[in-house]
C-alpha cells in the first residue's frame, strides 16, 4: 500500500525535521531511498531519538530490536498512533486497543496495512522466546522480492540482533555475517535500516562500511576512534564532546561532512516512564512453547499441532510422514505421546502450550 498524498502531507507536518549544514561537500540526505543510517554516539547522547526522526521520513516503519525498557510502544502516541500493530510472543496475551498478531501466525500481508509494526521484549515471556519470535520476524521480512516503496527497520539495539542470531547460529562470527547481509542486500528487499550503537569498534568494519550515513553523537571523554579523527580538522574536538542531544555530525557515504540537528520528537519515551500500564497494555504470560531446534531439526510445539491435526485427517503415519517431511519414527512418537494425554483425560501440554 502506497502513502496517499494526503497522509504524506500529514506525516511532514507532524513528524520531526533534520537540518544539515555542509562543511565539505554537499549531499542530499534520501530518507525516500532504502538506505542504511549508523547512528554512533554515548549514552545518553540522543541516538534513539534522532533514529525515530529518521525513520518518521519513510511511510512505514518496523521496530523490533530494542531495548527492555519497550520504547518502541512510544509510536502509540505518535501522530500515527491509529496505525499500530503489535507482534507478540505465543505465550502471552494481550489486550489493548491497539491489534496485535502472535509471532506464530505472522505473514508478510500482515505488514501491509499499518504504518508502525512494533514487537517489545514486553510482549514475550523471556529473552529467549523474544529472540527466536525476532529470528520468525526477520526471516518473513525476508521473504520481501519486490516494492514500491521503502520500508524502515530500526535496529535500535544493535547487540540485541546479534543476539538473536546467536540462538539460531550458535556462532558469534555466523550472527554478525548474517547482520552483515541484512545490511548488504535490504536495499534489494526495500528496506532502510537505522543502526544504533555505541562504541565504534563494536562493530565489525563491514558494517560500518556498507553505511550510507554515519551520524555522530556526543562521543564524551573517548573521543573519535582513529580512522574517524580527520574529522578534527573540520570540528573542534571539544565541542564533539559536548555536543547537545540534539545535535549531530554527519558523514556520507561520499565522503561528504555536515553539521546538523533535529527536532525531538514529542512521542519519545522518557527514563522513567512505564508505557505499558501508561498505555493501558494488559498482558498475561503462560507457559513458553518449544519452538524446536533448528540446528538439530528437532519438533516444535507447533509441528507436533500439525502432526496431530495431520493423522486425525489421514489416519496414516506413513501419510503424514511424507507430508511433512518426517520420518514415520518420528511422527508414532507424536501420536503415541498426545494419546497418551487424551487417554488419561489430560490436556496434551505441547497443544496447550501453543493453544
């Protein structure tokens, strides 16, 4: 779904702006394009924020991986709030008046039809299902071949992806490759993505590499890692250590330099804040289903559901094997386990777990 020329002209009145004063160079900065933005500074220094002004530029905007504190829910009460959906873990419920969609029954479609998709660490039971509800996330988006618009996803804790990669992987070095591609091949999918982090050199140099955009924050008693101090000669280095949050320096891609500042944008979450009882969130959390492991093609709660539903349909194990790809081992055990359950007229506690 495109943006209507009405909404358009709605999301630059009421957006935040950014301003740039170029220094060496001169470059337009296309937040119309899918490009990839870094944002480095300390903390404190205003990196979320600037990322939510870049990304109120695009006509749709996803926000996954952030920190605990569920600052994504902020968008709820951006000018864009009629326009939320939230992705939630399969262990918790959720009421509010917002629509949600469990991670499990996630389709690209789903992100058609609103301008904010948002998924917290609120919305999941643990860390562990949060990352592995991300990986499901990602690997839809991924699924993403054509467009005609770009869409925005904010990586606002740059670790918390690594992390997620992590589970599937197993491997540090497999998840930053995996971080790596994302950035290398989003722009053939459609997708500008916001970066943020806080040291320099917790990033691979091929990440910071494949960045059109660099923003550079307060950077406090640290400084400018080496292979950015060039910079000096063009900006006291005083004023990069004190720089308010809402100001900024900007290298391209080109190599061009500018100052700059942007407007804050008035939905931002504050530290304190709780935004899920400040927005009325209702949430209940019941026992986290087995998602499987992927590396050792282990069944999931959700596959022992389709076996299940599968033999009830062609009372074959031989049948349901081939359908699914298992070995009919595999699927007598399923059965015998959920009979056994039904026998002894208990609840089966893989079915219960996904519903």
């Amino acid at each position: 779904m495109e943006m209507t020329e009405q909404k358009q002209t709605q999301r630059q009145n009421n957006f935040p702006k950014i301003h740039v004063k170029w220094i060496r160079g001169r470059e337009t900065v296309e937040c119309h394009r899918p490009k990839t933005f870094l944002n480095l500074g300390q903390r404190g220094s205003g990196k979320s924020s600037l990322l939510e002004a870049i990304a109120s530029e695009y006509p749709k905007i996803i926000d996954m991986f952030g920190s605990h504190d569920s600052e994504g829910l902020a968008w709820c009460r951006s000018p864009f709030k009629d326009s939320v959906l939230f992705i939630v873990g399969d262990s918790v419920k959720i009421s509010s008046e917002w629509p949600s969609i469990k991670v499990s029954e996630l389709s690209l479609k789903d992100f058609q039809d609103y301008d904010i998709i948002t998924s917290v660490h609120a919305f999941y039971g643990n860390s562990e299902e949060e990352f592995k509800g991300l990986n499901r996330i990602l690997g839809i988006l991924y699924q993403r071949t054509h467009w005609n618009e770009p869409w925005f996803l904010m990586v606002r804790e740059a670790a918390n992806f690594i992390y997620s990669r992590i589970k599937l992987t197993k491997n540090q070095f497999e998840a930053k490759a995996d971080f790596i591609y994302l950035l290398r091949e989003a722009r053939h999918m459609g997708y500008a993505i916001g970066v943020d982090t806080i040291r320099w050199t917790a990033i691979d140099v091929e990440i910071r590499d494949v960045s059109d955009y660099t923003f550079l924050k307060s950077m406090g008693r640290k400084g400018l890692p080496p292979d950015l101090r060039f910079i000096y000669r063009y900006i006291n280095p005083y004023s990069m250590m004190r720089m308010k949050p809402n100001q900024f320096v900007l290298i391209t891609d080109s190599g061009a330099i500018g100052i700059g500042n942007s407007d804050y944008p008035a939905w931002h979450k504050e530290e304190k804040e709780d935004l899920v009882n400040e927005l009325g969130i209702e949430l209940q959390h019941g026992p986290i289903p087995d998602y499987g492991n992927e590396r050792r093609n282990t069944v999931s709660d959700f596959e022992h559901v389709e076996i299940v539903k599968k033999y009830a349909e062609l009372k074959s194990m031989q049948k349901v094997a081939k359908a699914l790809g298992r070995s009919p081992a595999t699927v007598k055990a399923h059965i015998d386990v959920h009979e056994g359950y039904e026998k002894s007229l208990q609840p089966c506690p893989k079915c219960s777990r996904v519903s």
